[in-house]
C-alpha cells in the first residue's frame, strides 16, 4: 500500500503502563489497535541498551509488525536533549552524539526511520536573557575562532555592531585587548602609532579569544548566529536564499523582532553541518566529527531521518527556531540524501501559529514528496493534546483536506501515525478513520467529491434511512404551538398501532427496530 497506517506507542513516562516499559513492548503494543506498524517513543538512549532487546524485538517482527523511532523530545523528558541547531560548543558535541547513538540504535534493531523535533533549542529573540558559556562553534562543530580566521571580513564587521558593544563581558574583553596592544605601541618609542589600527586588531583578537574562553554571558550565542547569517549572505547559501530570498540590512539583521526572518535559515545551516561534516575544509584537530559522515551511515542503514516540527512552548509559539515544512525542505534539499525527509504535524504546525495550508503551499511543486511521515490527531494549537479521531468528524475532513493538498505536490506514499494519547479504547476508532483518510487518497477522491463511505456510511444504508425519516418527521417541529388550528402527533400507523390496543409510547420506542 502507498500509505502505511500506523500507531505510536506513547510513552511510559506518562501513563506508567507495564505496556510501555521498553522498546520491545512498546512494538507488541501496536497489536492491540489493529495495526502492525509502530511508531516507538523513545524516552530515552538508554531504552536501546534493554538486556536482550534485539531478540525481543525479532520476536515482535515474527508478529509481522515493523516499526519507526520518534526521537528524544523535550516533552518526553523535559530537555532539548539533542539541539543540532544549537552554536554552543558543549550542545553542538552533546547533540552530535546523541545523534549518533539514534542511529546506530535504530540500526541495532531494525527500525525504518527516525523522526525528531527540529529544534527545541531557547528561541533567539529570548537569548538575551539567558545565561550561556561563551565558547561558541561554527555549523560544523570547530570552535568560533578558526571560523573568524578563515572569515577576517565577518571578524571586522561583527566588532563594529552596536550588538556587540552592548555586550559588556564582551566589550570589556575587548578593550582590555586593546589597552594592552596600545601600551605595548606607546612603549615603542619613535614608532609612528596608527591607534585605529591597534584598536581594530585588539578588538577582532579579543573577540576571538572570548568566544572560545570560560565565561558566562547572556546570549553570547547570538554572536555565532549573526556570524553565520553575514557569512551565508555573502556566499548566496543555497539555504539562506531558499528561505531568505535576499540580503538583509545590517538594521534588518539586528532587528530582534524581524528574527524569525533569518534564523531558521541559520538554524538549518548548523543542522546541515552535522549531516554534513564531509564539507569541513579543516584538518581532523579543528573539524572534531569529520570521520561521522551521518548521510553515509542512513544511505548505508537504509534509515529514513525526517524533521517535524517542534511543539511550540508557552509564550515561545512563534519564536521557534526552526518550524515550517517549507523551511525544513530548504534544509534537507540541501544535504542531498533520499534518506531525509519530512514529518508534518498539524497540531504541532498549528501549535507555533502556523497555517498547514498556508506551509503546504510554499513547499515546491514535489515538495510533497520529501514528507514521508505524517502524524495523525485532532488538529489543535494546544499541545500536546493527542486527541482521537472520530469517524464522520470535521478533523477527519480537515486532515484529509490537508493530505490531499499535500498529495497533490507529490506526497504518493508514507506512514500515517495516530498519536496516542492517554485515553483507553479510543483508538480503533481512530485507526478506521485513518484507513478511510488512506483509502480515499489512494483513489484521488477530491475532498468536495466524498461519499458518504468515507464517513463510515454505506449509501443509502439504514443509518442514512433513519435519518432521512428522523428529520422528516421533526420538519415542522419549529411551528408547533403558533398554529391556529390542532396539531396531530399521530400518522397513520401509529393510529393502526392504537387501534391494536397498543399505547402511542411504547409504539414510539419501537418503530425504528
């Protein structure tokens, strides 16, 4: 079938079920709900360490059930336990490794793809109030300086921002810089002192030397961002124009409040460089994760990596730094592998005050094709709510709306997931809807032309009978009591049930049988 239905496993951690204790029993789960394929949440890298777990799991695929990873997440722990578009030197290596042990996990036992939340790292416009150690990395993990030496043009214009001269740890390191390298000028007597030249080197080398110090700052991160942004400006990034589309004023840069029109573009980029990390033009001691080429290792596990987007944390919803489809797409068309792809999340999109319609229609005319999964609940902006999905509901037609928009722009085959929440015997029902939503797609039924079958009604069926007769019989109802002359309340056969000797009640109760 071109669209898998499937259900993911929820977690333990919130229903604290026996069902739910390990990646094994998560995957035999899936059972219970009439589907054979399982989406597993895991909870935590340690899950793949379970004794025993890759016979437990060949036991659950004798079951014929198959089954996918939806990575760690904040909401599953409370941490942004792998912040790939994170520029602090501690995330970057912390993400890469735990990238890394997501792969070679869901290759120890077989799954056939991994999905993860983009990016759950602190919004940028925010970073000005958080605390941050201030060694900072490039996209591909090397510390800031050996970015700034092969970049002295992006050196030289970041110490002339107001941004920077604003931060004081890091104005101060600065000018202290520069106060020694005038003393050591001025101590050289009968040399000629050209003090705007002295200041401009200090500054560069200060600033160098703080960004790969031990200090504490408040958003110092944003300075590897701003540097990254100028730097993709200048070479026209691939990714920066697919977002972007063109050069910002440094006004329209440092605007805080206009961010979100070049942050995910950098984001994307520090993500692309630890899928990336062939590109690194440094010898091994300054490229740390060079000899990990993560697209090797998906084209080589045959493990699909899709990106969704995050959910969107109180007070943070459009401050999100990586959350559009279309935004994600620019990213993975830049990496270059058929092992990447996309996960659409209409709660989640909905979640960060995105419109799935709206993303839908940026994505390019096969953009739809990159979406390889899809997860399936009642479309709400509060997350996480996971709700079911009912037969003959709006949410089914909304969703099936949505799909149909998306399948229109290639998306032909993937995995359609019901999100489960924590309610019981719900979610049968919700897998019917699902393999109608499957079915009807399959057929290329627009959402204008559906028959009453997708909505669990056989045409013409009793139920669609009974309804007929239920509001014929109720037409006249808004009249009753304004009419001059005596209304009837009985037809003729219940006046042939009256004259049996059968009350009108009891003949009211039993006419539908």
């Amino acid at each position: 079938m071109p669209y898998t239905v499937g259900l993911s496993s929820g977690i333990w951690g919130a229903k604290r079920g026996v069902e739910l204790l390990g990646i094994p029993r998560k995957i035999e789960w899936a059972a219970t709900g009439g589907v054979t394929f399982v989406e597993v949440a895991l909870e935590s890298i340690t899950e793949f360490e379970e004794p025993e777990i890759v016979e437990k799991v060949n036991r659950a695929k004798k079951l014929g059930l198959t089954f996918g990873i939806h990575g760690e997440a904040y909401a599953m722990g409370g941490h942004d336990n792998m912040p790939l578009a994170s520029a602090l030197e501690a995330d970057y290596a912390r993400a890469h490794d735990r990238l890394m042990l997501h792969i070679g996990g869901a290759q120890k036992i077989g799954a056939v793809y991994i999905t993860i939340h983009s990016s759950e790292s602190h919004p940028f416009i925010l970073l000005g109030r958080e605390l941050q150690p201030s060694r900072l990395v490039d996209f591909w993990g090397r510390k800031l300086d050996v970015f700034f030496k092969e970049n002295p043009k992006i050196l030289e214009w970041l110490i002339e921002q107001k941004f920077i001269k604003e931060m004081r740890h890091v104005y101060y390191a600065m000018e202290h810089e520069f106060e020694v390298r005038a003393k050591m000028a001025e101590a050289q007597k009968g040399a000629e002192i050209d003090i705007e030249k002295i200041r401009k080197e200090a500054y560069m080398e200060g600033l160098k030397k703080y960004v790969i110090s031990n200090e504490l700052d408040y958003g110092i991160e944003r300075i590897a961002y701003y540097a990254v942004a100028k730097y993709m400006q200048l070479n026209n990034d691939p990714i920066w124009m697919d977002i972007v589309g063109r050069k910002l004023t440094d006004d329209e840069l440092f605007n805080e409040h206009k961010s979100n029109i070049w942050v995910p573009a950098v984001a994307a980029k520090y993500i692309w460089g630890h899928f990336r990390q062939d590109l690194c033009p440094s010898p091994r001691t300054e490229a740390p994760f060079k000899e990990e080429n993560v697209k090797v290792l998906l084209e080589r596990y045959k493990i699909y990596f899709c990106f969704e987007t995050p959910m969107g944390s109180p007070g943070y919803e459009i401050y999100m730094r990586l959350a559009k489809l279309s935004h994600m797409y620019a990213m993975i068309k830049a990496i270059g592998s058929p092992w990447l792809g996309l996960t659409m999340d209409m709660e989640h999109m909905l979640g960060c005050a995105i419109k799935p319609e709206k993303d839908i229609e940026m994505l390019p005319w096969n953009g739809g094709a990159a979406v390889k999964i899809v997860h399936v609940t009642v479309p709400s902006p509060l997350n996480p709510s996971h709700l079911p999905l009912p037969l003959a509901s709006d949410a089914q037609l909304y969703i099936y709306s949505r799909l149909w928009q998306l399948r229109q722009k290639g998306f032909k085959n993937g995995w359609l997931i019901f999100e489960r929440g924590g309610e019981e015997g719900v979610v049968k029902e919700s897998v019917l809807a699902m393999r109608q939503i499957a079915a009807f797609l399959e057929k290329d039924v627009p959402p204008d032309k559906l028959p009453e079958e997708f909505f669990g009604l056989k045409p013409m069926g009793p139920e669609v009978k009974m309804q007929e007769v239920k509001i014929r019989e109720h037409a006249l109802d808004p009249l009753k009591g304004v009419l001059a002359i005596p209304e009837e309340e009985y037809t003729f056969l219940s006046k042939a049930a009256l004259e049996k000797g059968k009350k009108y009640e009891e003949w009211a109760k039993e006419r539908y049988r």
